[in-house]
C-alpha cells in the first residue's frame, strides 16, 4: 500500500509492506496550493509513478487534500472516533488503476458548542502508541485532543502559530525582531509572563515596552512572543499535571516540552513518522 | 496658544484663546510618519503659519512627536501624573519666533512591574471631567487608566486593535472577511463568545469553524472578530460594575460603550475634543 500525508504545502508519501513496514519514503514541496487546475491524480502519478509501475493497487490519503480545496470533500467524521471508525469511514477517489481513498478529518463540538475540526491529525494520533492521553500537535492551529481506549474522545485548537506568524509579520512587535535560532532564556520569560496574570492581548503590548525600555533585546524579542503564545496555549489548553504525548518536528516538539514541564506537567515526544504509522494501521484494519 | 495632537498619522491644532475657548481648528494628515528628513520645523510653519503669523508665540505638542521617531525624545513622567505635574515637565524645542514645548508621555509599571507607557493619551485624560475613574481610549493600543483626584494613578495597554488587523490582514481568518459596516448581531455574538470559557487563542479559531459550518457568514465575519477582540479586553481590562468614560471617536465609543454595558459596565462617552481641552488646561498652566 502506499500512504501519503498531503497537507497544504507539503506532499509526504510511504510505501508499506503487507506488515505496514516502510519499504520507501520520500517528500516533495507538492502541498495541495501547488496543485494546478485541480489535477491532483498528476500529482500523485509523478509522486508515485514507480511505486505504481512496481505494482502497488491500494493508495490511502490523509490531510488537506481531503478539504473543501483539495481533491475531492470528505466529510468530517464526528468524535469519538479511532482507527475503526475512520478505517470504514475512507472516501473513495477516482483513480485510473488502483483504488485511492481518503481518510476523513473528525469534527467535535467544544464545551460551548462551537464546532472543532481537524484534518490529518486524526492520522497522525491514529499512529501513536496512546490509549488513554492527551495528545498535543502543535503548529499553526495547535491541536490538542483527549484519546480515550484508543479514540479520539474530544479535541481543541489554538490559533498561536498563525497569530504568531501574524503579529511577527503584520505587527509593530515584529519590526523590532531579528531572525536566529531560539533563545531559550527569552523564551522562557516569555513562558513565565503567560503565567501571571493579565490577558494575552495585555502581555503582547509587553514584547514592545520591554523592547523600548532596553529589557528585551531585538534579537530576543521574537523568542519571547513565541514563549508567550505557547505559555498562554499550555495554560489554557493542558489539565493539571497532565502526562502530554507530542507530535511535531523536533524544534517545534522540545520547545512544547519545555514549557510543558515549566507549567508542571510532562511530555513524551513521539515519532514525527506517526503519520506513517496511522496510514499503514487505517489502510490495514480498512482493506483486510 | 497653539496646540496640536501630533501623532502618528495625524496632525490635528487648534488656536486658543485666553480662557481656552477654541478659536480656530485644523486637521491634515501630516502625522510623524510623514515627515521627511525630520523636518519637524517646516511642517508646523506650514501647518500653521496664519496664526503665528497673526502672533501666536506659544505652541504646546502632544503625542507621538515627542517619541523617539518624533521631532525630539521627551523623558517619559512617571505616574501618579496630572496636569500640574505634566505642565512642569514640558521639554522646550528650539523654534525660530515661537516657544514649543512638548507635553511628556508617562510611564508605569503594571502589576507584574512590565513597563507601560502612554504619548498623546495623557493629554486627552488631562481633557477629560474626570476627577476619580476609569478612562478607556480604545484604538490600536487601548489604554485603561485610573484616576485618582484628578491624576493618572495607572494605566493598562491591551494590544487588542492592532491584533485585530493583523489576525484580519495576515491569516486565514481574514481571507473570507467582506468589507461593510459592522454588523452588531455579529459583533454582540463575538462579545458573548468572549464572555465564555477558553482562551482567546481558542476562541479565535472558533471564526473559521463557525464559518466552515456556514453558522457565520462571510460578511459577519470581521464585526464577530472585532467583538471577540473587544469582549476579551473589557473582561481583562475592567473592574466589575465600573463606570468608564470612553475617548474615542463617535462609531468606536459607541462599540465599546455596547461591550461595557453587555459586560455589566457603564459607560460616558467623552468628547473626541478632550485632547484640544487637555492642550488648552496643560498650556494654561505652564504659562500663566
């Protein structure tokens, strides 16, 4: 079988054994944006053209490619749902010579009713080895879900990446700041002001006063936001003394862990291959 | 006496008499960000060259012209602060055949002692009849001051309108944003959205998903941001049961003043001359 993780900007494809070993990998910057004229079965024909020839017949697809601006709309499949539920669930895609199918993203209602989607992040904790736990896929909406006996029970999403990049991009915070690898020390002051009191949009206007006040300096600035938002995030986001399973790429993954265990709770940083670990058990339990 | 609230976009003056009554007012849209080469000098003659020409000696500034990016640096005052204080503070500008001083910011520290400051704003509370009480001048970087017997005792800054623009110029929840006047059923659900459990982190990708759900529309979408915006700012930002007074101008006074009563406030809406009535008293009392 061949799994492919399609996401907006990103195009990542494994091929499986009968056991779900990976036989092959491989990624290309071929995100569903860059999909011209809505010809997505090219895309996958030059992605896979040899894993095809080679006589693969089964091709499982997770992520964007499944939204309103992707190959074809699956429908959300609401919570509590695991790999079960989503294996029947799969959308089938016309495909000239094998049999391509869409993982569906899940929908949930938060506790005020508001509706909550995802999309490939069922995939991905479809992959970890979490029966009971929170599960935490930071990014630009950072999820945040609740698995029970190995379902997804209840999810949430925060808005920080994107209003990260937003207030760094849009914002007189970020005329200031210089790009670098994370300092950490910034980072961590940004985490413990998201620890006081006082709103976000309160401390955000910190990031400048410290600037002008010669307390922050312009090539730590945007280390410190980071820490803010994440802290603000965890805050919100994490129970009391929560054991978290985190799912990113590694940067991203041991920032989260440190402000995890800096608001009293502990991480476990899982397999950024999870993905591929969730195609190959949907795609088993779905064609067995 | 000349005064002018000189901010960053915007140059607004007026000519006074004796006993402060307004004689003559203009505006035009020469703020600090206009002025080429520094030329602060050039710009004021320009501006108001029939009055000093007609024999105004003295001309008093407020706001962002007395910042860094301004015509001089005035040292921020330290609060408490009020009128008398900030007429003793005034820093004198050199100016061939008139005498210019610029009014100072103020400083503060909040809570967590993290800096604030204010330019321009302490002048319109100084405009205000507010002997003790809440003053809230929503905008870009809304300022919630206290005053105490006729000063400023402390003061607050939410980041809350430019985030807006931000989250509206810079992220997808903006994309489906449509221009138009706002929409009050819209922006009084984002208010009680606010007013619910969950950050606003959370909340803000609520406007995706409750668009994604076609439960908002796409021309509703920006009065539900702006409210939600607003609503997590009076939540944060005032005292229960207080009674504020709002500088602003007449559409944004009337929002904030819809948000406060919703959130169990009461609000006046002040003049939008109170930084001409703040001019007029600091002038007075610097140069009688």
């Amino acid at each position: 079988m061949i799994g492919v993780d399609w996401g907006t900007t990103s195009f990542r494809a494994w091929r499986f054994g009968a056991d779900g070993a990976v036989l092959g990998a491989r990624a290309a910057p071929r995100g569903i944006l860059s999909v011209s004229g809505g010809d997505f079965a090219a895309v996958l024909r030059e992605q896979c053209s040899d894993w095809l020839e080679g006589g693969e017949r089964r091709v499982l697809l997770a992520g964007m490619v499944g939204s309103r601006q992707g190959w074809l709309e699956a429908p959300y499949l609401p919570c509590p749902a695991g790999i079960a539920e989503l294996a029947t669930a799969l959308v089938p895609v016309p495909f000239e010579g094998a049999e391509v199918r869409l993982v569906p993203g899940l929908s949930a209602r938060d506790r005020q009713n508001v509706p909550e989607v995802m999309r490939g992040e069922e995939t991905q904790i479809a992959g970890l080895d979490l029966a009971d736990g929170i599960a935490c896929l930071p990014g630009s909406h950072s999820k945040w879900a609740r698995v029970e006996a190995g379902r997804i029970a209840a999810f949430e999403t925060y808005f920080s990446g994107e209003a990260f990049a937003a207030l760094r991009s849009a914002t007189i915070l970020g005329r200031m700041m210089k790009d670098g690898p994370t300092d950490l020390a910034a980072f961590d002051r940004g985490l413990a002001r998201a620890g006081e009191p006082g709103h976000l949009l309160h401390h955000l206007f910190g990031v400048r006063t410290l600037g002008l006040a010669g307390a922050l300096a312009d090539e730590a600035s945007a280390s410190y936001l980071s820490g803010l938002l994440v802290g603000h995030e965890i805050g919100a986001a994490m129970p009391a003394r929560a054991h978290v399973t985190i799912v990113a790429n590694p940067e991203l993954a041991a920032l989260y862990a440190r402000a995890i265990a800096a608001r009293g709770g502990s991480a476990a940083v899982a397999s950024p291959e999870a993905a591929a670990r969730g195609l190959a058990r949907i795609g088993e339990r779905a064609w067995r």
